[in-house]
C-alpha cells in the first residue's frame, strides 16, 4: 500500500526538517518504521514535497535519486540532518561530529551534481529542478543560521522535527490537528481514569 504524503507528513515546516521525519517512532525502537523503505515512496515524497514545500522554494521539481547509490546517500544525508538537529535542540549546540558529517556528505552531494549551476538557499532559488538530496543539504544550511535553529523544536508527541515559524514561537506541537488533540484525549483519559479508580 502506497504512503499518503499529506500535510500532516510535512509539519516540519521545511524539506530538510521532513526529510528526517520519514521516519517514525524514532524516539521506540521497537516501532521505528522507515517510510522510504520502499523506494517508490522517495518518489513520491519528492513530487508531494514540491507542492508541500512551495513556501520554502517557490516553484521547482524535485528528482528523487535514480541509482541505488544515490539512494543511499539520501538516507545518509537524511540521518546526518536528523542527528545534527536534533541534538542541538536538546544540548543547545552542535555536536562537532554531526556538524562534520553533515557538512561531508552535503559536499559530496553538491560535487556530484556540479550541473546543477546558480545554486542559492531558499527562497533564492534560480534552478526549478533541483535534485532531493542537494535541495534538502541547501535546505538544512540554512537552518544552521541561529534565528532559524532556535525555532526548531521536537514534537513531544510523535518525536518530529519542525519549525516553529509562529510569531511568539507558541507552537507546542508539529501538528496540533494530529499530535495536539491525541494529547488532549490521552489527558482526559488519564483523568478519567483517575476519577474512576
Ligand atoms: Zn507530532
């Protein structure tokens, strides 16, 4: 069965902060599921995130990788991107090896598809086809700015990546539709029971 890439599966707010939350249940090992497990899906996900993603990069097409390699290296990347923000979310910094990596891979990345010209971070983007893994490395750059980086919170619920680009920084959930009414119910459960018991 094919995923539905809808908005829920976009609450990171941008491609890189996605990207990481292909996978699920990060956070319970024994529930991890990787939705990219399947190929077909990075497909897919590329051509949804175009659309989920405009705001971030106007109008552009994303390739999904076509080799097994490249495929590879997207999950790499992917992991890289996950590791780097999500500990300096959690330790206020960036872990050097996480910083080094990141930058490594997105270097190889960038080497490899030196056809691609006039790179620039979003919104500035000149080129409107634009590989995944190079768009989510420019993607990712630019949440290493400290305006950007501190707005980036972990979802207590799901354990998502997003970016919290609410003027007071109030946002408490990647999707309160999703994640903020399941806690909601789970309060007036633990409520209920309490008085129950
Ligand atoms: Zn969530």
């Amino acid at each position: 069965m094919y995923i539905d890439w809808n908005a829920h599966r976009f609450s990171g707010g941008v491609l890189a902060l996605d990207l990481a939350n292909t996978v699920i249940f990060r956070q319970a090992p024994e529930r991890v599921q990787d939705r990219f497990s399947n190929s077909v899906e990075v497909a897919r996900f590329a051509t949804a995130a175009a659309s989920f993603r405009s705001g971030e990069w106007g109008d552009v097409q994303f390739e999904a990788p076509e080799s097994q390699s490249e495929h590879s290296k997207l999950i790499e990347l992917r992991e890289a991107i996950n590791s780097l923000f999500r500990t300096a979310v959690a330790e206020e910094g960036f872990k050097a090896q996480h910083l080094s990596d990141f930058l490594r891979l997105g270097s190889a990345l960038i080497a490899d598809n030196q056809h691609e010209a006039n790179l620039a971070l979003p919104p500035f983007v000149r080129r409107r086809d634009l590989s995944l893994s190079v768009a989510a490395v420019l993607s990712a750059l630019n949440l290493l700015d400290p305006r950007r980086l501190s707005r980036i919170k972990i979802c207590p619920n799901c354990h998502w990546l997003y970016l919290d680009e609410s003027r007071n920084r109030s946002r408490r959930w990647c999707d309160m539709t999703v994640c903020g009414n399941r806690a909601k119910a789970k309060r007036h459960y633990d409520r209920r029971s309490k008085m129950d018991g």
